[in-house]
C-alpha cells in the first residue's frame, strides 16, 4: 500500500531486513513509530539501528520488520 504524504512525498509500506533498511525509515516498535536516524554495519550481516529517540535496536540477517518508506516526488 502507498499514498501520498504532505510535501508530495510517496509514503510505502515495506518488509525491511538488515539489507535493506535505510535512515528515515520509520519503524513501529511496541506501538511507537521510531524513525532511524543512523545504521551502523555489525558482523555476520547484522546492523544496529540508531533512532531518532536515542534508542538502539539490533536486526539480525533473518530480521524483518514492517516498516514505512518516505520517496520524494520526482
């Protein structure tokens, strides 16, 4: 599913792995959306996500978190 956010941004909802998540995605975690500000590259495939809030989060290689992508209009 996708729509449009204010500031013609495309708003997508998308499966999100240690691959591929990206800064400024948002996550839902325990009900609060947590948008990562930085990604930091561990070994075996993990990454550690910093968010926005100060909070930490790990995702293993066979991590998968939903999450909601923001693409500028071309």
């Amino acid at each position: 599913m996708s729509g449009w956010a204010p500031g013609g941004a495309l708003a997508s909802n998308v499966e999100v792995t240690a691959t591929t998540v990206q800064r400024g995605d948002i996550i839902q975690l325990g009900g609060q959306a947590c948008r990562v500000s930085d990604l930091f590259q561990l070994p075996q495939g993990a990454k550690q996500l910093l968010f926005e809030s100060g909070e930490l989060l790990t995702m293993h290689r066979r991590t998968r978190l939903a999450a909601v992508r923001m693409q500028r209009r071309r």
